[in-house]
C-alpha cells in the first residue's frame, strides 16, 4: 500500500436518535448520528408506530371531497 494517501480508521460512535444506543464499529469517521436502529425500528421490535394520524387515502378523500361535490 503507498503511503499516507489512506483515510484514518477509527473506533466509531454511532448514536441512535430515537432510543438513543450507542454501538462501536470502525469507521473513517469518529462519530456517525442514525435516526432508527434494530433496538427501535417496528419491523425488528414487532410494535408498528404511529407516525401519521391520518392515512394517505384518508388525506385524499378530504382534498378532493369538495371537487366531488361540485362536479354533482
């Protein structure tokens, strides 16, 4: 390998937003910020979040409900 034209390795903190874990990997970068991990994400934890309170069907119906009625 040629010399110094090689990233430094380092032991990396990578930070979990949402339930904020930390897990050590070795990265080029010294810390790394993640929004979701297996700890929290619902498809590894099998409890689905509710992120949005009303469904994107839900939204549309609403949008278009006043067009619908003028087109009658």
């Amino acid at each position: 390998m040629k010399p110094e034209i090689h990233p430094e390795y380092h032991q990396a903190k990578i930070t979990c937003g949402g339930c904020g874990t930390v897990y050590t990997f070795g990265s080029v970068q010294e810390t790394i910020d993640i929004g979701v991990c297996s700890n929290c994400h619902p498809f590894y934890t099998g409890k689905s979040k509710l992120v949005d309170s009303e469904g994107r069907v839900d939204r549309f119906k609403k949008k278009y409900e006043k067009f619908s009625k003028a087109a009658k």
